[in-house]
C-alpha cells in the first residue's frame, strides 16, 4: 500500500514542477524545455485522471490509460533529447530510436500483453534508453569547448533527475516480471519498494522545477542588467 503521505507529496510536486514549466513560455526559453513544459501538463492530466476520475466512475482498471501515456512519455523525452544533442553520431541514436520505439510499444502492447497487464518491456526499454541518452548529455558537457556553470543550466538539472529515477526504474521493472511472485506474497517488500519509486519519483520532479527556476532567475537577473 502506498503511504498516503508520499503519494499527495509526489502529487503536489509533480503540480508545481509544471507550474514553474509555464514560464518558460514567458522567458522565451528555447523549444525543448517548452516541449517539456506540455509533457508536464499531461502527466498532471493523466495522474488527475487515473487517481480521481476512474475511481469516482468504480473504474479502477488504468492499465490502458499509463500504457498509452508511457508511449508519450518516453517519446517526448527522446524528442527532448534530440533537440538537446548536438553531436551528430549520438543525436542519430536519439534519432533511431524515435522511429523504432513506437513500433517497439505498439508490437508489445497489442499483441503480447493486449492493455491486461503493465507493459514491463517497454519501461525496460524506455528506462535504458533515457540513462543512455542522459549518460550521452554529460559527455556532451564534458567535451564541450566552452564550460558553462551548472547553475545556469536548466537541463543539467532536469536530466539529472531523469537519471536518479530512471536508474531505479530499470532494475525494479526488468526484475517485475520474474519476482512477481515474490513481490505478491510479501506485501511489505512490495510497498517498500513502490514507496520509494514515488520518492525519486518526486525528487526527478522537483529537479526539474529547480532546472525551469534557475534558467528563469538568471533570465530575468541578466535582463534587468
């Protein structure tokens, strides 16, 4: 069982973080992180949607709802991380794998796990794929000519978020399927380990409204100057 406690935390974090993604359209911020800013706005959407909605209808089956909504997510971040590389061999990965993840969601989700259980392939798949892609950004900055401070890079710390939560996302789902059986039978490993997914899950999103808060104060301070 979730402990009610984290779950309205992640809640009220994940709002704020999209509430600080909307001024980037005010700041004049570059496509990516406004690109973001939406993905924000529709993961508040389908949380709402899946913790309010469906259960005020007796509706608790949201399989289909976050097996939809992953196909998004991940798609969205790799698209974020296309337009963040430069360096044109890694941005080509980014690239491939925006054209054969879809296909990769669409084979697994309708013919091997048909929206009755959690696409764990796609999770495994999704998570891998991000840790690369921000493994890929941090040598993008290491190799980079000019050094820029961290505290002016919004992006730093918005993947770095990424990475603390994909990195437990991973192994949590790609052992899923195997464990399941242990994790049914012992409930308290089972929320344990649940409790603190929301737990990075809430840290990824609260250094994701640090990252749109510190682009915005540098914004507005070399503005003002």
């Amino acid at each position: 069982m979730i402990v009610p406690l984290i779950d309205y935390t992640y809640l009220v974090v994940l709002v704020i973080a999209f509430l600080c993604s909307l001024m980037s359209f005010r700041a004049g911020l570059p496509f990516h992180l406004k690109l973001l800013a939406l993905l924000l706005g529709l993961t508040v959407a389908v949380e709402m949607f899946a913790r309010f909605c469906l259960p005020f209808f007796h509706l608790n089956y949201n399989t289909p709802v976050y097996s939809c909504f992953a196909l998004v997510e991940f798609w969205v971040y790799g698209y974020f991380f296309y337009l963040l590389i430069r360096i044109k061999i890694l941005r080509r990965i980014v690239f491939v794998f925006l054209w054969i993840f879809p296909i990769f969601w669409l084979v697994t989700t309708l013919y091997l796990f048909k929206f009755q259980k959690w696409n764990t392939y796609v999770t495994v798949a999704g998570s891998f794929c991000i840790i690369l892609f921000v493994l890929m950004y941090f040598y993008q900055l290491i190799a980079a000519k000019e050094v820029q401070p961290i505290r002016r890079l919004p992006e730093f710390w918005i993947v770095t978020g990424m990475l603390m939560f994909y990195l437990w996302e991973l192994p949590f789902f790609g052992t899923l399927n195997f464990f399941m059986g242990y994790y049914t039978t012992h409930a308290a490993v089972n929320n344990g380990l649940l409790n603190a997914r929301l737990i990075l899950d809430t840290l990824m999103y609260a250094f994701i409204s640090y990252g749109y808060l510190c682009q915005i104060i540098n914004t507005t301070k070399y503005s003002s100057s």
